[in-house]
C-alpha cells in the first residue's frame, strides 16, 4: 500500500474512532423552542455534539484560559426574576461531574433569571429526562456500597 493510501485510511479511521468517542447532548433552550421544556420532547435538530462545543467564556477562568473538552450534559431550571417564571436549558457540560459547584456556573451577565437547579449526567443524550433522579441515585448508591465493601 503506497503511502498516500495510507494516511488516507488512518485519517478515515481517526475520524470514525474521535466521532464514536465523542459526547453527545441535547442543546437548547425551552425560550426559544417549546420542545427543551420540562417535558422533553426529543429531535435530531437538538443534540450536539459536545467535542465541538467551547466552554463558556464565563467558566474559561476556572480552567485557566486553556480549551477544556465537555465531561458530561447538564440540564439547568432557571427561573425569571420579574414575573417566577420557569424555563430548561440543556447544554454540554465542562468540569468535574460529581463537583458540580463549577461547571453549573450560570451566566453571570444574566440577570433576568436565576438558577433553581442544575442537574449533570455523563452518558450521551442523558439531558433528555425530565429529571435525572436515577443518575443521583446511583451514585448514592455506588459510594454506599463502596463504603460497605472497604
């Protein structure tokens, strides 16, 4: 195989592994499009791929400046600070999973709404649920049982 053939082939496969690697999560805002809203209410059009999406200009000081890759999607309740009314946002998610203190920063520039709640998961399209209630519970339920076991 002459050489040329070859990097075309490794180049072929490098994008197949990098595309079958890469996160993938719903991204949007029930403001803009009813369908994100509490009750989700999936489309194609929706979901992201989260390797080519950057982090928030607002988390880039937590990491330094430096390009960081999304861990995982987040779901966020937020709520309008005028009138209590609520809206979802589904985004991928950048920073530690189980420290969600960082990555589920809101915007600080947005002060027309407030975060009620911000809920992370780590599997592709996990944003999707209405709430993501079995992802805490088996966490609870993996360190329990960790506790138990050491």
């Amino acid at each position: 195989m002459s050489a040329t053939k070859f990097v075309l082939v490794f180049g072929v496969l490098l994008a197949l592994a990098s595309s079958a690697l890469a996160l993938h999560c719903y991204q949007c805002n029930s403001l803009q499009n009813p369908k994100c809203g509490e009750h989700f209410e999936s489309d194609d059009s929706l979901k992201t791929d989260c390797n080519r999406v950057n982090a928030p200009f607002y988390l880039l000081p937590l990491f330094n400046g430096r390009s960081v890759n999304a861990t995982g999607c987040m779901k966020q309740t937020m709520e309008w600070v005028a009138n209590g009314g609520k809206h979802i946002m589904r985004s991928c998610y950048f920073g530690d999973i189980y420290r969600t203190e960082t990555g589920c920063k809101p915007d600080p520039t947005n002060f027309n709404s407030r975060q009620l709640s911000c809920e992370v998961c780590k599997d592709n399209l996990c944003n999707s649920s209405p709430t993501m209630t079995p992802f805490v519970i088996g966490l609870v339920f993996f360190f329990g049982l960790a506790r138990l076991l050491s």
